[in-house]
C-alpha cells in the first residue's frame, strides 16, 4: 500500500492562545478577574481625579472673593487684614490637602498634586490684584451686595462637593467609619478657630 502523509495545519497564534486558555479554564478565570481589577483601578483613579479637579475648581472661585476681601480690609486696617490673612491662610491648609490628595493617588505624581494644589490657591492673589485695580479706577470700593453674591454662589459649590464628593469617597476608604467622622468635626475645629481668630 501507499502511505500518504497528510500535513498537519498550525493554528495561528490567536487560535492557538483561545484553544490553550479553553484547556486552561482556571487561568482563563484568572485573566478575566485581573482585567476587572485593572479597569476598577482605572475608574477609580479617574474618578479621584476628576473629584480633585472639581474641588480645586471650586476652592479657586472660593479663594477669590477672599483675596479680595482682604485687600480690602488690609486698606481699611492693617491689623485687620494681617489677622484675616493669617486666618484665611490656616484654612488654606486643608483646601490644599482637599485638592492634592485625590490628585497624587489617581495619578502617582506628587508634582501633580502639588500643582494643583497651587493653581487652587492662585485666585487668591488674582483677587487682591483686581480689588487693587477696581480701587485704583474708581477710588471705592465694590458693592457690598457682590460681595454677598460671591459668597452665597461659593458656599453653594463647597457644600455640594462636600455632600457630593468629598464625604462619599472618604467613607468609601474608610467603611468602618474609624476615621472619618472625627477627622470632620476635627476639620470643623480648626476652621472655627480659623473664624475665632479672623473676629479676635
């Protein structure tokens, strides 16, 4: 009889890769669950991102109106607007932490967070220096009623991201609550002292 060779097919690498992961069910099963890992990680990040950009956001506006305010003050009293600087500044600590924070663990870079944190507070000055020029072009000062506005429009904006973002994604890391509700009332001290000091 005559032998006949039939050539054997090579299955292409893909192939070859599907029929080793159906041979291999459990690593399979271990892929998938990694993959799913990787994506929550990455959701998570963008959501801590954008949670780090909405509150330095919010904390520029919030900062301006301060800035202003205490050119303003400094004008009037000196003593006065040494005292609200001093306190606009010990609660610039927290608002930078606010901002830095989400950013350096959704991204890895300090430098990152670090900017952000800066940008946050920038306004501040901004605000002096368009207090400086209204004074300068008008020779008074703005309208108590903007004012008013202003502050009214940013305390909106601090509690809804507050409510919104900040205090849902603090508990979310801390599930058992040991931290998270004393670390607010302890912001809440230092923010009311903060005030204490600005009215001494």
């Amino acid at each position: 009889g005559v032998d006949i060779a039939i050539p054997t097919e090579r299955l292409p690498a893909t192939e070859a890769s599907e029929a080793s992961e159906a041979a291999d069910p459990e690593e399979a099963k271990d892929k998938l669950k990694k993959q799913r890992e990787e994506h929550a990680a990455k959701h998570e990040a963008a959501q801590l991102q954008r949670m780090g950009i909405n509150t330095a956001a919010a904390i520029a506006i919030h900062n301006f109106p301060e800035g202003l305010a205490t050119f303003v003050a400094t004008l009037a009293d000196p003593s006065v607007g040494a005292t609200l600087a001093i306190a606009i500044g010990i609660h610039n600590i927290p608002e930078g932490l606010c901002v830095a924070l989400p950013i350096y663990y959704a991204t890895g870079s300090r430098w990152k967070g670090f900017l952000w944190g800066i940008l946050s507070g920038v306004s501040e000055p901004v605000g002096a220096l368009i207090g400086y020029l209204v004074i300068r072009a008008t020779g008074d000062d703005m309208n108590q009623l903007v004012y008013g506005i202003l502050f009214g429009l940013v305390a909106g904006m601090m509690v809804m991201i507050v409510v919104l973002e900040l205090l849902p994604t603090a508990y979310k890391y801390d599930s058992t609550d040991r931290f998270v509700t004393n670390c607010v009332v302890l912001g809440m001290v230092v923010m009311a002292a903060s005030l204490c000091l600005f009215k001494a």
